[in-house]
C-alpha cells in the first residue's frame, strides 16, 4: 500500500511538471500543488476514459492522458484564477 501511494505521488509530481511545461503561461505553484495537479490529471483521465469506456474498472490511464487531463485542469484554473482578478478595481 505504501508504494502504491509513493508511486501516485512520484507519477502524480512527474505528470503535473510536464503539463506545466507544455502549457505556456505564469502558474505560480509550488512542488505540493505541482503534484495535486498531476494526481487530479490522473484521475480526471481516468474517469473520462471509463466514462467513453477506454479503461476497465481497475485500469489506470496512461501518461498521455494524464498530461492532458492535467493540462485541462490548468486552464481551468487559469480561467477561474483571470474571472476572480478581472473583477476587482
């Protein structure tokens, strides 16, 4: 169980710095939320993928679209981040 939580963590910060490099742009975070970012990516891939039945029940998604998952991820935030700064004065 513990290396299974080390490896989501390891493949989480890994998929959560390369989406940052692909994805032009300022995304002030630091190292923890690099991997939060991945581990959702992840899990956001996942989820799309069993939802049009591309994985199985117990089946992980793969490096591609974990990053895409992760890249989609930052432009949410982006866009939530710019809405909430573009209201003030």
């Amino acid at each position: 169980m513990i290396t299974t939580i080390l490896g989501t963590i390891i493949v989480g910060f890994i998929v959560g710095l390369i989406a940052r490099a692909i994805k032009p742009g300022d995304d002030r975070m630091g190292l923890i939320m690099t991997t939060i970012l991945g581990i959702a990516g992840a899990a956001l891939a996942r989820f799309v993928g069993a939802a049009f039945g591309l994985y199985g029940q117990y089946e992980a998604a793969g490096w591609v679209a974990s990053v895409l998952g992760a890249i989609v991820l930052l432009l949410l935030v982006g866009v939530l981040r710019g809405s909430r700064t573009r209201r003030r004065p």
